[in-house]
C-alpha cells in the first residue's frame, strides 16, 4: 500500500490542505513545518485516516465532530486505487472524494490486510523516543540476539525490561526454600493451621445435640415464613379485587360499544385528514386548468400578431460592428489632416539640421529630396566602436607614457638586487645541522619521554611489590613468583565445585536433622501434656493388665482348695481392673488415638533421626576428604591454602602480578629504547658540529644521567650554532627572492611596454578609418570639415547626424501613417454603402445617414423578434402546465376512488360519516387496551376474563373485611417466627463457645481461606511462568526465523551508518552459550559486545535492523508506508547524513515519509542526496 495523496480537508488547524506524495522512483518524502505547525497533527491524520478517528480526539477544536474530513488515495498492491474520504461516524464513515456515495469499509479492510493501529505505527513507524529506547535496549540487553531482533522487528523496545519484570515478579510469589515470598508464608501458616486442627477437639455428642436444634429452629422459622408469605398473597389478591372494582363499570362500558362497532371498518388516524385534503386538492386542480387555458389563448392570439425583417437579423453583426466604429472613422479623418500638418513642420526642421551640418538643403516641399540627402548622412562605420575610439584617446596615449617610465624603473631596481647578492657570503654546511635538529626535533621531549618511562617503571615495580606482599609469599621475589607452578583452572574448579557441594550436602542435612529434632521434641510436648490432661492409659497400660489378668487365672491351677474363694476374687479383681482400662479407653477414644498417632510419629522420627544423623557423618567425612586434597593441591607448591573464596581472591591477585610483571618488563624495554635514541642523537650531533674534547667522550651505557647530561650540553652547542647559520641562510634567500622578483617585474614591464605601444599604434589607425568612412559622398566643403575633427568634437558632430535621421525616420512614419488612415476610412465607407443598397436599397445618401437608418431597423426588427421568442417561450410553459394540471386532476380523481375503496363507500360523500365512525372505534379500542393492561397488572397470575368474572362475583365488604383479618393473622405469625430465630441464635451462640475462642469451625475456615489464597497465587505463579516460557520460546523461534535474512540486510546499513568505522553485525555466543550479536569494527578485526557501544552506535544498530526487518517484510509481500517522526535530530551531520541515505535506498522498494521541524534536515539532504532520491512538502 503507497499514499498517493492526502487530503486534509477538515481534520486539526488544517482546511482543505493537499500532501502530493505521488512522485517516483525513489518515494522518501520529506515533509517540514515548524513548531505549532501541524507536523503531529499530520501524523495523526494517517493514522486516524485508515483506522478510525476515535471518540474523544483531540482535533475536533476547529472543526465539529460532524465537519472533520480526511482523506487519501491509496495505490494497492495489485496496482489499482483505492480514494475515500473518512468522516467521524459511526454509520458509513468511509466516503467518496466528493463526499456523496458511501465506501464500503472491506476494501480498505483488504488493503490493510487486518493490520491494527498499534501494530502499523511499530511495524512501519520509527520516532525519536522509539529510537532512544531501542539503542537502550540494544546496550541493556547485552546483545542477546533473540531479544534485539524481536524488539526491532515488532517495534518494541522493552523486550529485556519485560524479560526482567516478569522473574521480578515469578520472585515476588515464590522463591524454592525462600520464606518471605507470600506463597511459601502461606505453606508455614497451613501447616500451623493443619496442626493446630489436629490439636483442637470439640466434644461430639453436645456438638450434635445443639446442630440439630439449630436445624429445628431453622426449619421452624421458614415455615413461620411460608406461612406469612401464603398470607401477604392472598391479602394483595383481595386488595386488587378491591381496587378493580373502581374500574370496572368503565370497562363494560367499553365491551359494549366495541361491540356495537363490531360492524364499522377500522380505518387509520389520519384517514380524515387525508380524506379531506384529497378533496380540497382536487378542486384546487380543476381550478388551476381552466385558468391556464384561457391564459393559452390569449397568448397564441398576440403570437401571430408579431412581424420582424429575418434579412436585416442575419445581418446584425456587421451592422454592429459598423455602428459602432462610426466614431472611429470620424476620429481617423481628424488625425489625417492633423498628420498632413505635422509633415509640413517636420520637413522644414530637416532643412534647418541639414543646412547646420554645411550641406545645401532643398525646399520643405519637395520631400522626396530631403530624405535622399538624410541618407547619405547614415553612418556607415560600427557607431560603439567609434565612440569607444574618442573616449580612449587620452587613456591609450597616458597608458604608453606610463608604460616607459615603469620600464626604466625596472631595470634600475634588478641592477641594485644584482649587486647585493653578490656581496652575501654562500653557506651550505649549516644545511646539515638544520636537518638533523629538525630529525630530532626538540630535546625536552626525549629527556621528558625517558623521564616519563624511567617513572613508569619505578611505579610498576612499587605495585609488583605491594601485590607480592598482598600473596603472602616473602620466601620468593617476583621474578620468581611469576614463575611458580600453579594448578589448573579445571583443579581448581572442580576441588571448588566438591567442596562447595560437600558443604552444601552437610548444611542440607544438618537442617533436616535439626527440623527432625524439633519436630521430635514438639511431638513429645504434646504427647505429655495430653496424658497430663486426660491420664488416658496407653496400649503398654492395657498390655499390663491384661497381663496380670492372664497370669492370675493360670495361677488358679495351683492354688490349694481353702485359697480358691480368695484367689477367685483376686482374679475378678484383675478382670475387672483391665476391663476398667478398656472403659477407659473407649470412653476417650479419639484422646487415645491421638496418642497412639503421637507415639508412632515419636518412633518414626526416631529412626529417622539415626538415619539423618548417619547422613551427617558421612557428609562430614567427605568434606574433610574434600578439603585434605584442597591443602595438597596448594602446599605441594609451597602455598598456604585458605578457603577456595580467598584462593579466588589470591588467583586475582596473583594474576595482576602476572600482568604488571609484563608491563614492568615492557616499561624497561621502553626506558632502553629512549635511552638508545638519545645516545644516537648525541652521535648524530657531533658529527655535524664541532664540541669540546670533554663532550666527545661517549656516556655510560648503564648511567642515565650520564647520557642525559652529554646529550643536553651538545644539543645546547648545535642550537647556539644553527642560529647564526640559519641568519645567514635567510638574509641569502630573502635577496635571491628580491633578485627573481625584480627579474620577473622587468619582464612584466618590457611586455607592458610593448602592449602600450601597439595600442596606441592601432588607435590611430583606427581614428583615420572612422574619419574617410564618415566623409564618403559628402561634398569637399563637408569632407574638409570631417578631417578637421579633434576626437574631443567627435561626439557632438555624430549627435548633429543622429538628429538628422531622427527628423528623416518621423516624416517617413508620418506618411506611412496618413495612407493607412486614409485607407481604412474609404474602407469603412464601401462596407456601410454596400449594406445599405443590399438591405434598404438607399446608397446615394451620406454614409452618417446610411449607417443610423441601418441601426434603426436591426432594433426593430430584434425587438419584434425578442417579442416572438418570448411568446413561444411562455406558450411552452403553458403547455406543459395544462398537461400537468391533467395528470393532477387525473390523480387525483384515483386517490379519491382509493379512498372510497378503502372506506367501501359507494361515493365520496359518504366518506366523512364512515371517517368518523372509524375514529369512534378507534378511540373504543385504545381505552380497551390500557383498561387491559391495568386490570392484566392486578389479575397477578389469572387472565383478565378470569378476573372480571372474580371481580363481577366478589362482594366488596366482604372482601374488605377479609383483607383486615389476613392483616391480623400475619401479625399472629411474627412472634412465633421471632422466638424460633431467638432459639436458633442461642444454640448458636451456646455451639460457638463449646468450640473455644480458635474452635475447628474457625481454624477450618482459616484454612479453607488460605488455601484458596495459596490456589489464586498458585495459579498467578503459573501464567506468570508460562508467560516467561512463552516468551523465551518466541523470541527463540523469531531468532531463528529471521536471524539470516535480516542480519545480511542489516550489515549493510550498519556500515553506512557508522560512515565505515564498523563493517557489520556478526552473530556469536557468550560465555554460557546464548546467541549474541556483536559488531565487527574492521580495522581492528574486533568484534565488540552491545554493552560496550556508545549510545550512538547503539542506536545506528537498533535503526540497521529496523530497516533490515523492514525490507525483510517487504520481500514477503506486505508492503506498507513507512512513518518517521523526526527520529534524527540527536545525530551529527555525518551520521543524519548517512542515515537519509539509507532511507533513500529503502524509499526505492516502499513509500518513506519523514516529518520534521528541523530546516537543516532539509539542507543536508540536499547536500547528501541527488535530487531524484527526495521530495520536499511544506506544512
């Protein structure tokens, strides 16, 4: 899709304002206006344009809501146009241009493919916020691939802000083994919950007693209820009764005159009205016909009274015209005579010139001859030319005077330049020490980059100390620490990973043999104060007794016969006691279950204690396993091992020791090499110059300061010396210079000499010419006064010619003249004496006379004519309005017959009495109706003949007495229902204090609460990790996808956007395997991460890929304009630049079109682009 055209003919500040974005090839469309111009609101306008304008817009302040027009032709993808103008509406918003025919809503529906508003401006639209946060989001994300292209792809820019907020709040609900997250609070607060259930009991057999009282009372007070509810209906059943019987007598009446109109035809409201105005307009019809044909005949009577000449019309127009250049013929006989008396003073004023310029004139009258002798005087020679000659006369003969004396001064000056360089002495050995200083250049720069280096090393060799004492390694120097064996990374890490998984695995179950523990001691506490409590006995208690009981009765065997009645009892007493215990023990049955359930969680956390208390010892054997071979792997290289985070810290350490032992080392090749190079200097300078013997001696190889000193004293020496050199070297140059300058100003002088010369040469030439050319056939009295001419009298004698030919030029014209004028009057003459013989058959008369009797008849005959048309015009009409008159009598006549057919009458006069008879009826029927309603909303669930006949039957004083009785009975019912909702309260109230201030019915709803909170958050917590999932595996899909296609067409623009410094977007993995992008900066190879990218960079890499998904989309089909709102004020002039070009480049496949407020945009897309590549619009 491509826009075409834009017309804002209604919409914000605009009226009537047209967008031409038509122009191909190259479609980026650059559209300015300064601020409060309208640049937003245009943006506006395209999106409200083809999506809608919505309800509460904000670009109705000048136009109403029902005014507002926008509209647009649109080229679709098959190459056909779409035009519509949308208005605000809700019904049939797309219109035509002109706004006349409806458009329907699908065609633009399928030029936008079903793309929404949101998803159009961050596909295909790009701001400068938009761009902003892109390139922060290109730098926060460090470079994921995924994250970046699905960002630049679907245009948001918030990808790692989404990514980040969505585990933010995956925390915020649950966090494994955390506490603080609400979801792991509410595990803790339902396990107190479940174990405070189990500790509460509530007596049962009391518990059940007052729940069914309480369902007794309940079901009490909803019969007390029914039975009140039974009462208040047929109380309000009586009362309708009563209140219809008001009504009633009217609604008889009614039936019975519906019933004697049963037989009358139902005819609508309007039947009379109608039935009347027919009648009143038929008459008015029958009227208005008569009329008009009497008002005919009349008319075709003063028809034939017209009669007009048709010849003397036909002739209409030339008479016109004749007519009304009359005046003008007049006027054309005045100027001949007022011509013919200028020629006279004209030819006498050509006399008079020729007789000053000393040539013998003819007479004034004799015309012919004046203007033969005006011709001979025509200047035959170039008039510029000549006149060029007399004012350079003074300047040539001045230039050659001044020419000579610039000569001699010449060669004066070159004589004197000679004779000073041959008195200059000529140095070339200075030349060498120049150089070799220039090579060196200045001495404080070498000393202070040695002095620079030699402090470089001192400080670097200050911190390799620090960081060996910071090793704790005084046995060793740090030539020799850098040299230990250290183990590897993958030793290391793999003691580290033992260590910290040994200790992890320790701490793991050293807290589940402390939660073991306790729990084993909370078991207990409640196992002992429950028997404190109830003094229940336990199962050994019975295991005792019955026991005792068994070894008793066996003992009965062996007693003597005189111990049997005592070893009887002994045994009843036995029986008894364990019988006792079993009372007991059913009568607290759940106390005794409780019990047991205690006792065997005792024995089982007492075995699982010994068990997780061998899983403790052997976790602590393994670390100590663990951490042995950690103390080896360090003291088998003279190392005192510490824990692996100090032995990481110690690593660091060791490795900046590592790496400032490099650069000491690089620091002290640096300091020789500067020393080497001030040692060649000195060398070099003494070569070139001559030093004490003292000097000469070379410096130490290992004294610095020795080599320092040698070199300032001879660099000093060979400054001293190349001064008064260089003096002498530049007073030479400067009089070799003055030589070669004077030489060259002689030069130029001899040649302007000869110019001067040859100039004045040809002048005179040249003046002789122009005085023969003038004097050629004049007489010799006028050729002798020529050759006497000065070039200062020149002037005046051409003036004198000039005026001559002037006079000679007006008398010709003036006779030109007066013929035209004499011919064009004996022309209009004919013309008028021929139509007056042809049309009047007068031509002898005067030509004034024969022209006003011409116009006289052409009036009359048109006014006769005029009379006609008119005539013919008004019997037309008359025509038509009989025939009208006709068809109104005619239809009128039918509506009538309708209306008798409608009313079945035999005849319009009967239709007034049926009229009103319908309208009687009519009114019969309405009070029937609303009677109906009123007594259908009284009859409650009976139909209305069923009421009429309770009403009719019904005896008012009865029904009335039975209303006060049912109101007695309902009062009756109140208490009764009062006092068993007072009883089914108490039972309440007596059922709650049984349970306690925390009773089970309580704690159960406690934990039914929160266990319905820990469901919401259970479930918030599981969209919030699907989303998380979802979007993971999007971005991954989308990455794999597009990745290719869109990171080749992304390097490209990248490129140009970085004007070169980067040569591309290369794709790689960080450290943990996850797909990155980088940039590849050519000249250093590099490949650099997101996060290290200016934000400028960052930006020209959100805007690439862009632009890459852009063309990518583009290459599947869906081709749409690309909206930019000013998205390139923050970048230089060479990046703007670089990034019009890109967009110039993308123009050529889609519509681009950029709004802007800034002037110099515009400028430097003139200076970047060619003019083909853009177009500007001016708000």
């Amino acid at each position: 899709m491509i826009i075409e055209h834009l017309y804002l003919n209604a919409f914000g500040r605009f009226k009537d304002q047209h967008l031409d974005f038509s122009a191909q090839p190259c479609r980026l469309h650059l559209v300015f206006g300064p601020n409060e111009s309208g640049k937003t609101t245009s943006l506006r306008a395209i999106g409200d344009l083809l999506f809608g304008i919505p309800n509460s817009t904000i670009d109705n302040y000048l136009h109403p809501n029902a005014k507002m027009r926008v509209g647009a032709t649109l080229i679709t993808a098959d190459g056909s146009r779409l035009s519509f103008l949308r208005r605000k509406a809700r019904k049939d918003p797309l219109r035509d241009l002109d706004d006349n025919a409806v458009v329907a809503p699908e065609q633009l529906e399928r030029v936008l493919g079903g793309i929404s508003r949101e998803a159009f401006f961050n596909q295909f639209g790009l701001t400068y916020e938009a761009l902003r946060q892109g390139g922060e989001e290109v730098k926060r994300s460090e470079g994921h691939l995924g994250e970046i292209l699905f960002a630049a792809g679907a245009g948001v820019s918030q990808m790692s802000e989404i990514a980040s907020q969505l585990t933010s709040d995956l925390k915020g609900i649950f966090v494994p083994n955390g506490k603080k997250p609400p979801v792991n609070e509410l595990i803790s607060t339902l396990r107190r919950t479940a174990s405070e259930l189990r500790d509460q009991a509530v007596p049962t057999r009391r518990f059940n007693e007052l729940q069914q009282a309480i369902e007794e009372a309940t079901e009490q007070a909803e019969e007390f209820s029914q039975q009140h509810r039974s009462l208040e209906k047929q109380r309000k059943r009586n009362q309708a009764i009563v209140e219809a019987l008001a009504i009633i007598n009217e609604w008889d009446e009614v039936c019975r005159q519906l019933d004697e109109l049963k037989g009358v035809k139902e005819l609508d409201a309007d039947f009379a009205p109608k039935s009347q105005a027919t009648q009143l307009e038929l008459k008015n019809s029958q009227d208005r016909l008569q009329a008009d044909k009497d008002r005919m005949d009349q008319k075709q009577q003063d028809r034939q009274s017209c009669h007009f000449d048709q010849a003397v019309i036909d002739q209409s127009e030339p008479i016109e015209k004749l007519y009304g250049e009359f005046t003008l013929r007049n006027q054309r006989q005045a100027d001949v005579e007022q011509s013919e008396a200028k020629l006279q003073q004209l030819a006498a004023d050509l006399v008079q010139q020729l007789t000053g310029l000393q040539i013998p004139a003819r007479q004034p009258d004799d015309v012919a001859a004046l203007l033969t002798q005006a011709d001979q005087l025509t200047v035959t020679i170039a008039r510029n030319e000549l006149t060029d000659r007399v004012r350079s006369h003074q300047a040539d003969w001045q230039a050659q005077q001044k020419a000579e004396t610039d000569h001699r001064e010449a060669t004066r000056h070159m004589e004197d330049c000679q004779l000073q360089l041959t008195e200059t002495p000529d140095d070339q050995g200075g030349l060498r020490l120049d150089i070799v200083l220039r090579e060196i250049g200045a001495s404080a720069v070498l000393l202070d980059s040695e002095s620079e280096r030699l402090q470089r090393c001192q400080s670097v060799t200050s911190q390799c100390q620090k960081l060996l004492r910071q090793l704790n390694l005084p046995q060793f120097s740090v030539s020799e620490v850098v040299k230990l064996p250290l183990p590897t990374d993958e030793q290391v890490q793999s003691l580290e990973s033992q260590i910290k998984d040994s200790e992890k695995r320790l701490q793991q179950e050293r807290l589940k043999l402390e939660g073991s523990q306790a729990r084993q001691e909370e078991v207990r506490l409640q196992l002992d104060e429950l028997r404190r409590e109830s003094q229940v006995p336990t199962q050994q208690d019975l295991q005792s007794a019955r026991q005792e009981r068994d070894e008793t009765v066996n003992g009965l065997v062996t007693v003597a016969a005189d111990q049997l009645v005592p070893a009887v009892d002994q045994v009843r007493q036995k029986i008894n006691s364990a019988d006792v215990v079993i009372d007991r023990m059913r009568a607290d049955q759940e106390a005794v279950t409780t019990c047991s359930m205690l006792q065997d969680d005792l024995d089982d956390l007492a075995k699982k204690i010994q068990e997780q208390q061998q899983c403790v010892d052997r976790a602590i054997e393994t670390t100590d396993q663990v951490t042995k071979k950690w103390d080896a792997l360090w003291s088998e290289r003279s190392i005192d091992a510490q824990s692996p985070a100090k032995m990481k810290q110690w690593l660091g350490t060791f490795a900046d020791l590592l790496s400032k032992h490099d650069e000491l080392q690089s620091a002290e090749q640096e300091h020789q090499t500067v020393l080497r190079q001030i040692q060649d200097a000195t060398l070099r300078l003494t070569d070139v110059i001559e030093v004490s013997e003292a000097n000469q001696q070379p410096g130490e190889s290992g004294d610095p300061d020795r080599i320092r000193q040698q070199f300032q004293v001879i660099y000093d020496q060979a400054q001293e010396q190349n001064v008064v050199l260089s003096e002498i070297r530049d007073q030479r140059k400067t009089r070799q210079a003055a030589l070669q300058q004077a030489e060259a100003d002689l030069t130029k002088k001899s040649q302007d000499l000869d110019q001067a010369n040859r100039g004045w040469k040809q002048w005179q030439q040249g003046w002789q010419e122009a005085l023969d050319a003038l004097a050629v056939g004049l007489s010799d009295a006028a050729q002798a006064a020529i050759g006497a001419l000065k070039p200062e009298a020149m002037l005046q004698h051409l003036e004198q010619r000039d005026l001559v030919q002037s006079t000679a030029e007006q008398i010709r014209s003036t006779q030109q003249a007066i013929a035209n004028l004499q011919l064009q009057v004996q022309h209009y003459d004919q013309q008028v004496t021929k139509l007056a013989g042809l049309l009047l058959g007068q031509a002898e008369q005067p030509v004034s006379e024969l022209i006003r009797a011409l116009k006289s008849s052409l009036d009359q005959s048109l006014e006769q004519q005029r009379r006609s048309k008119v005539l013919d015009q008004e019997i037309k009409q008359l025509e038509q309005a009989l025939a009208k008159g006709s068809d109104e009598v005619r239809e009128g006549t039918n509506q009538l017959e309708a209306l008798c057919k409608q009313a079945e009458v035999a005849g319009p006069d009967d239709l007034d009495k049926v009229a009103r008879q319908a309208q009687q009826k009519r009114k019969a029927i309405d009070s029937h109706d609303q009677l109906r309603r009123h007594l259908q909303s009284l009859a409650a669930d009976l139909s209305v003949d069923e009421f009429v006949q309770h009403v009719h039957a019904a005896d008012v004083d009865q029904v009335r007495a039975s209303i006060d009785q049912l109101a007695d009975e309902m009062e009756l019912l109140k208490p009764q229902k009062d006092r068993a909702l007072e009883e089914r309260g108490a039972r309440l109230t007596e059922r709650d204090a049984i349970q306690g201030d925390r009773g089970a019915a309580d704690l159960k709803q406690d934990y039914e609460l929160q266990l319905s909170k820990l469901r919401d958050l259970t479930a918030d917590y599981a969209k919030l990790s699907i989303a998380q999932r979802l979007l993971k595996q999007t971005l991954e899909h989308y990455r794999s996808e597009h990745q290719s296609p869109i990171l080749a067409l992304a390097c490209s623009a990248f490129a140009k956007l970085t004007e070169g410094r980067y040569q591309g977007l290369v794709p790689g993995e960080d450290s943990k395997g996850n797909p990155v992008l980088y940039g590849h900066r050519g000249g250093d190879d590099e490949w650099v991460p997101m996060g290290k990218m200016s934000v400028g960079t960052a930006d020209a890499v959100f805007l690439a890929l862009r632009i890459a998904s852009i063309e990518h989309q583009l290459g599947s089909g869906v081709v749409m304009p690309v909206v930019i709102d000013d998205c390139l004020v923050q970048l230089d002039d060479q990046r703007a630049g670089a990034a019009l070009q890109v967009l110039a480049d993308l123009a050529t496949q889609t519509q681009v079109i950029l709004f802007t407020h800034h002037q110099h945009l515009l400028d430097l897309a003139g200076s970047t682009l060619n003019a083909d590549q853009f177009h500007t619009h001016v708000l």
